[in-house]
C-alpha cells in the first residue's frame, strides 16, 4: 500500500463528539476531516437546529491539530 492510499484512508474517517445535556440525555455528532484556512488540519461539524426543552440551538464544534 503507498503512502498516498494510506493518507487518504485516514483524511476519510471522522470523529465523534458526545454533548450530554443538563437532563444526562446523550448526543453523538459526527465529526467530518476537514483543512482549515489556516493549513491546520483536523475535524468539525456545523449543527444547524438543535431543539432542546423547546428552545432552538445551533453551533459548530471544531477540533485541530495544535502545533508544537
């Protein structure tokens, strides 16, 4: 297997955030690989609606590589 097929095996695999809520309740948001503008690499999701005791969240979780 090349280096490159190795590469992109790993940039295709996503991560997986859990938000547990005040009432213990348990959500899991996948996270996609993403390239930020800054070069950095690592994963995020946008979460458009998020309904919780009937009020309406949105947000976005990002995680990156720090540098050393």
């Amino acid at each position: 297997m090349s280096s490159e097929s190795g590469n992109q095996s790993k940039q295709n695999k996503f991560a997986y955030a859990t938000i547990r809520m005040p009432d213990g309740k348990e959500h899991e948001i996948p996270l996609a690989p993403k390239q930020f503008k800054t070069g950095r690499e690592g994963y995020y999701a946008q979460i458009p609606s998020f309904v919780y005791n009937d009020n309406i969240y949105g947000g976005q979780i990002q995680l990156w590589k720090k540098t050393k």
